[in-house]
C-alpha cells in the first residue's frame, strides 16, 4: 500500500540514523517538506547524520531535490551526512541532482541599476566581514606564536622543515623556469622598442630595475599562492572534513601551533629564498637574450647592470617577500579552516583562498610601492 513520506530517527552516541520509507514524490511535497525539516531538528548537535533510503518506494526530482538540499543544509552546520541503502535508479537521480545543484537558477532581473547596486553593496560588506576575520586570525596567530617561542619545546620543527621542502625545495624548478621566460620577454621587447630610439643598451636598465623592484617578487608570490596556498588550504580543509582539527583539540593540542605557525614560517622563510632565485633566473634570461638579439655581450651587460642598480633595488623586492608570504599563508589557512563538510565547500574555499590571495599580493605590493616612493627609497 502506497504511504506518504515517513522519516524515523535513532541516536546512537554522536551519530544519528535517519530511516526514510514511503513516497518521496512531487504529490507528497508539503509532507516530504515535513519530513526533511524534522529530519534537520533532530539532528541537532549530533556529529554524523546516516541518511538510510533503503525503505523510500518511489524518489522522483522533487524527493532527491529535498534530500540532496538536506544533506547539503547539514554540512554547512558542520555535520557528516551519507546516504546509504540507495538503489540503482535513485543513486543515479541523486548524483544528477547533486550535480545540477552547483549551477545556481538565474536570478530574475528587476533593475540593471538595482543588481549593480546591490551586488557592490554585497560585495562591501563580504569585504569588510573578510578583513575582520583575517585580522582576527592574525591576532590568534600571533598569540599561539608567541606561546611557541615562550615554550620552545611546543614548536614543531619537523613539520617546519617538511613545509620548506614542499613549498621552497619543490617550488624552484617551475618559478626559475616561469622567471627565466619572463625575463626573456621583457628584454626581447625592450630591445624591439627602444631600438626605434637607438638606445638598446638601455634594455639592460630596464631589466633590472623591473625585475628587482616589482616582478620578481610579484611572479613568485602569485606562483606560491596558486601552488602553495591552495594546497594550505586543501590539506587544512580536507583534515577540517575528517574531524581531525576537532580531534587535535580534544588531545588537548592546538591547531594554531600544530596546523598554521608552521606553514606560515615556512612561507616568511621560502618567498624570500626563491624571490632571490627568481630575480636571478629573470636577470640570466634578460642577459641570454640581450646578447643573442640585441648583441650586447655578458660583459657589458653585466657592467651596465652593475651601474643601473644599486643595493636600494635589491632591497625593495626583498623587503616586500616575507609580508606578502604572510597574507597569503593567514589566507590560505583561514579558508581551509572555513571549509564546511562536503567536497562542494573544498572546492569553494580552495577557489576563494587562491584568488584573495592573488589580490592582496597585488594590494600590498602597490602599498609598498607608494610607500618606497613616498620615502625616496
């Protein structure tokens, strides 16, 4: 006999099991409605949600729609929810409506003037929210930093060594490799305009100060970010998903001093390192370039660079390396510890750490800029 929609729940410990049976179908929707509201009020405060569908007769669009945003609705509160006991034909309804579930309905369009208002006004707001949690974050940082060099013992060199290796040591060959081609671009097309002037040798001064003061460090940070930053936030994330940030806290550890300080230091201290390296792989390939398209041998090259820059130069690039490595770490680890329970929410987050931090790299280094110029330096 045919019945509506029933949802029967059992706790046990921290997990809840919910065993749905009846018609999940466009005909019951108020009661499927019902039911998936229920389903959300008991399980308030549980740490997994077991979803059992074994007993549903008939699942059409408009139960899986419910039950996938049910699902999705208990992982934004931090909670683990799988579906099990799923047959065939409803384990393929459910993945389809998973997946059209990430295309967002276009909204109706009222005023052209009103969305641009309210979607800068939006945009504000999520601004502001944004930079009080990361200077927030900053504070609790700095805090758990200041314990670990209070009590030596309580920082984890092992992990510190470890996160050089994945962010300096494995980093070098495609930032020397990226650099060098810069480098090669820029002094092909400075040659190619300032010959029109008959000042070639100028491209010598052109790649130097360039490539010291602004797009050596502004290449390399933008590189860490999308490799080392969106893996922070990955790994961070991924451990949040599997409860282990909340298991660190119930062995009496910090997350802080565990998970953040280590790839925060090991960034302050890999950025410079292959900012340096960057600088140079661009000055070689500006150098091979010059000589072999503009016919300036090394030497004078080398001497023209000696004279077009002095120690200011290097200095600037340098200078601006350990703070950009500093945003993009907060970051990266303030987005992987957003990171609700489902793989839509890693996605995001790791999306979302990769470009704040491509943005604030840029902010910084025009801060920087105003400020080297405001001094003379």
């Amino acid at each position: 006999m045919n019945a509506g929609p029933t949802a029967a729940t059992e706790e046990a410990g921290s997990e809840i099991r919910a065993t749905l049976s009846g018609l999940w179908t466009a005909p019951y929707a108020a009661a499927v409605e019902k039911e998936a509201q229920t389903l959300l009020d008991a399980s308030q405060g549980a740490g997994r949600v077991i979803l059992d569908i074994s007993g549903i007769q008939r699942l059409d669009t408009l139960g899986a729609w419910v039950l996938d945003r049910t699902r999705h609705e208990l992982g934004d509160r931090g909670l683990h929810a799988d579906f099990v006991g799923a047959r065939p034909e409803q384990s393929i309804l459910l993945n389809e409506i998973a997946y059209r579930s990430g295309n967002e309905l276009t909204k109706r369009r009222k005023s052209r003037l009103v969305d641009f208002l309210a979607e800068v006004g939006e945009a504000v707001v999520n601004a502001g929210r944004d930079m009080a949690r990361g200077i927030s974050f900053l504070g609790e940082t700095t805090a758990g930093l200041a314990r670990v060099f209070a009590n030596p013992k309580r920082f984890r060199l092992t992990s510190l060594v470890n996160q050089l290796e994945q962010v300096a040591f494995r980093g070098v060959p495609i930032i020397a490799l990226i650099s060098f081609l810069v480098g090669c671009i820029i002094a092909q097309q400075g040659i190619f305009q300032l010959q029109r002037f008959g000042a070639v040798t100028f491209v010598v001064d052109l790649v130097g100060i360039l490539v010291l003061r602004e797009l050596g460090v502004l290449l390399t940070s933008i590189m860490v970010a999308g490799r080392s930053g969106s893996a922070f936030t990955a790994e961070i994330g991924s451990m949040k998903m599997r409860e282990e940030v909340d298991a660190l806290r119930v062995m009496g550890l910090d997350p802080i001093e565990v998970l953040i300080i280590p790839r925060v230091l090991a960034l302050i201290i890999g950025l410079p390192l292959l900012t340096f390296i960057s600088e140079m792989a661009a000055l070689f390939g500006g150098g091979l370039v010059a000589w072999i398209y503009g016919g300036i041998s090394p030497e004078i090259y080398l001497a023209r660079l000696q004279s077009a820059i002095d120690f200011n130069t290097f200095l600037v690039g340098m200078i601006k390396a350990p703070f950009m490595a500093l945003v993009i770490g907060l970051i990266a680890s303030l987005e992987g510890l957003a990171v609700a329970g489902s793989a839509e929410s890693l996605g995001r987050q790791v999306t979302a750490a990769v470009v704040k931090s491509i943005f604030m790299v840029i902010v910084v280094d025009g801060l920087f800029a105003m400020f080297f110029a405001a001094i003379r330096f």
